[in-house]
C-alpha cells in the first residue's frame, strides 16, 4: 500500500511532489510520485530480483 504523504523530489520524473518511498533490499531507498509509481514498483522489483539471484549465485559459490 503507498501512500503519498511525504513532501519530497520524485526520483523517477525529478519533479517535486508528495511522494512515496521505495525501498530497496540493499537498504537504499528512492522516493516516487504518484505519477511515477506503477514505474518505481517495476524498477524496485527488477533490481531486488537481480539483488536476490546475484546473491544466490554468490552464496552457492562459496
Ligand atoms: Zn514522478
């Protein structure tokens, strides 16, 4: 559920909005807007899901 309620920067459109956070598995975190949020979710899923496979590839490395 997002809820847009923070008075920010969207980091997708750069334009100043009430925006919603992102939260990425490495702990980093972007915010979006309204707007932008169907985008933010796609990019947040790719990149946590590459996190996770790079993460289970190096595990099963070592
Ligand atoms: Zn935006």
């Amino acid at each position: 559920m997002h809820t847009f309620t923070i008075e920010g920067f969207c980091d997708w459109c750069q334009t100043p909005s009430f925006v919603t956070k992102h939260e990425y598995i490495d702990g980093l975190c972007h915010h979006s807007c309204e707007k932008c949020l169907s985008f933010a979710i796609m990019d947040v899923k790719q990149f946590n899901q590459a996190e996770i496979e790079f993460r289970n590839r190096s595990s099963a490395q070592s």
